[in-house]
C-alpha cells in the first residue's frame, strides 16, 4: 500500500498479536478492510503523525488518516516518555482509523512496569439504552496491569455487549449470536448476526435496561467523550464508518477516529516490587475463589488469552477458509508470492 517500512512490520505486529492472543476478529481478518479504505482515499499510507498540543503530562497527536496501527502505538510511545518524566502520561488522538486490539497498546505500558490504558471509538453501530438509532461504536476499553510471578491482568473489552467482530466470526462460521448482542431495525431482539445489514443495531453492555444496559451505555459515552471529543476527532453518530462502501457523514464535527491512551508509572504509587507482590497474591486469591462447578476455574482477566497466545505460539495460528481466500486475492493483487496454504 505503500507504508514505510517500519510501519508496515509495526501495523503486521499489531494484527499478528490479536491472531495470536486468540482475538481472530480483529487480526489478519481485518487487512482487506484496511486495504478497502485505502483505495477510498480514507487511510494515508505515509502520513506525517504529529504532536499539536502539548503540556509536561498531556499531548494530543494528529494521526493525519494513517493507519491506527501505527498511529496509536506513537502516541503511547509519547505518554511513556512523559510518565518517565512527570508520573503518568496521557494522550488523545484524532484523525486516526481502527487500531486494532486495545491491549496491543496498553501492553506497551505494561512492559515498562507501568500500568497502561488505551480505548477508542468507533463507527456508529451501538443503539443508547431505549434507543433503535446508532449513535455509538462498541467504544473499547483496556487496562493493563504489571504482575511478578504471573501474566499481567488485561482488562480488554468492548463497550458494547459484544464487539462487531464477533458478528463477523458467527457470519463466516454460518451460526446464530446469543439473545442481548443486538436489535433489529425496529428495536425488537435478535439473534441473526446479519441483523446490522438490515438497519438494526448492536446493544450496550447488559444488552437491555433490565440488565444493565445504561451502564454500558454510559462506559461507552465516557470513551467516545474522552477519545473523540477531547482530542478534536468526529464523535457519536459521525465517527466515521470503518466499511468503505460507507462514507462519513458530511456534517462532520471533527477529523477521523479517536483514541485515549495513557500510562502511569507504579513507582509513582509504591516500590514497585511491592506492588508486585501484592498483585501476585491478588491474583492467588481470586484464582482460589470459591467455585460453583468444581470443574470451571475462575479465570483472571487477561489469562485466556495469555493462554491461547502460548498455544498458538507453537502450533501455529487456526484462520478460517474465508479469511484464508481474502489473503489469497489480496496477494494476487499485490503480486506477492506466499506459500500456499
């Protein structure tokens, strides 16, 4: 497409981790849509990322359309820097597009000893409680948390019951979604994952009132106020629709997607090897909760997919026929030799 060099190992990087972190919605299956807004003239493939606004513990970066991929991981690479200096760092993006998994960049922080954050929002697909209009994108959220003797605690979720990749997996895989992920045109349950291409709409985490729905509404609100809003990127129902045979709207507010990203150090808090211990033996003791079937563990946040990332590590990553024939056609357009699979 033409990125530079270092961008496109760092954009392969990104997606690679999903597929091996067990995420398959958001990996390599996501690289025709990527190339699909390419060719609309929505994604720069060499843009100039750039600092506009700055104080010591606070920046926003200008994306200039690139890839979210790339554009994400420079800006927590700023609020690293300024956690070093200052404590904690804290970075809003505009002007951006997908960046894949929210881990990915929180991780960063984590590595560091640090304790990372990343969210952004998203095209309009996610209807607000009592609500059959999108207004909202399924605005994720991540928190990681550095632990001593265990994986870190990774808190990666969408904001809505389910993300849009998860309708796309159940769509290739020909199987129906669970009650509560979305709603007909007309605000009525369903459980076709086709139901979007049809008007309806995903539903907030909780799904409906009686389960909770205004707080998923109100977390993803809070993501797309901090992502979009703060930064100066297009909120709400005008972030801009990650298919390409949809257009932004005309009326729009601010430039791209948005991001928030932003680190703090714990050693800003306590020693660190004491914070670590007390991790440690957090994690034990949720570990060695009592359970209601013996047989099902309580699993720590994070540890499926520290699993699934040993696994796939070893044996290789699954990818199912569909994502398999969209890598072989974009190698034929691309004219790039790959092993036949």
């Amino acid at each position: 497409m033409g990125c530079p060099e270092n961008d496109a190992h760092l954009a392969a990087d990104v997606l690679i981790k999903s597929d091996l972190r067990g995420i398959d919605s958001h990996g390599v299956a996501r690289l025709a849509g990527y190339v699909r807004l390419w060719d609309k003239k929505r994604i720069n493939a060499n843009p100039f990322i750039r600092v506009v606004h700055e104080t010591p513990s606070t920046a926003t970066v200008d994306g200039d359309a690139g890839l979210g991929l790339v554009v994400a991981p420079f800006a927590m690479t700023i609020a690293l820097k300024k956690a070093e200096q200052s404590g904690s760092g804290w970075v809003s993006v505009k002007n951006s597009n997908h960046f894949g998994i929210a881990a990915y960049h929180a991780l960063m922080a984590v590595e560091k000893d640090m304790i990372g954050m990343a969210m952004t929002n998203a095209s309009p697909l996610v209807a607000p409680t009592f609500s059959k209009e999108r207004m909202l994108g399924t605005n994720p959220i991540c928190y990681g948390f550095p632990a001593g003797n265990y994986p870190p605690v990774i808190i990666d979720m969408a904001t809505s019951t389910a993300a849009n990749g998860k309708l796309e997996v159940a769509q290739r895989k020909q199987r129906p979604i669970p009650s509560g992920w979305v709603q007909q045109a007309d605000g009525t349950p369903s459980t076709n994952p086709s139901a979007l291409s049809s008007g309806g709409s995903l539903l907030p985490l909780g799904g409906d009132r009686d389960h909770g729905s205004h707080k998923g509404y109100a977390l993803g609100s809070a993501v797309d106020i901090l992502s979009a809003v703060l930064s100066g990127a297009s909120y709400g129902p005008w972030a801009p629709p990650f298919v390409a045979f949809l257009e932004p709207k005309d009326d729009q507010p601010g430039e791209g997607l948005g991001h928030f990203l932003g680190a703090m150090r714990v050693d800003g808090f306590r020693p660190v090897e004491d914070y670590k211990a007390n991790m440690d033996r957090w994690i034990e003791r949720f570990q060695h909760a009592e359970r209601i079937d013996p047989a099902q563990r309580v699993i720590i946040p994070g540890e499926p997919e520290f699993e699934a990332e040993t696994i796939n590590r070893i044996q290789g990553i699954p990818l199912v026929e569909s994502v398999i024939g969209d890598l072989r056609d974009l190698a034929v357009r691309f004219n790039i030799k790959t092993l036949e699979i």
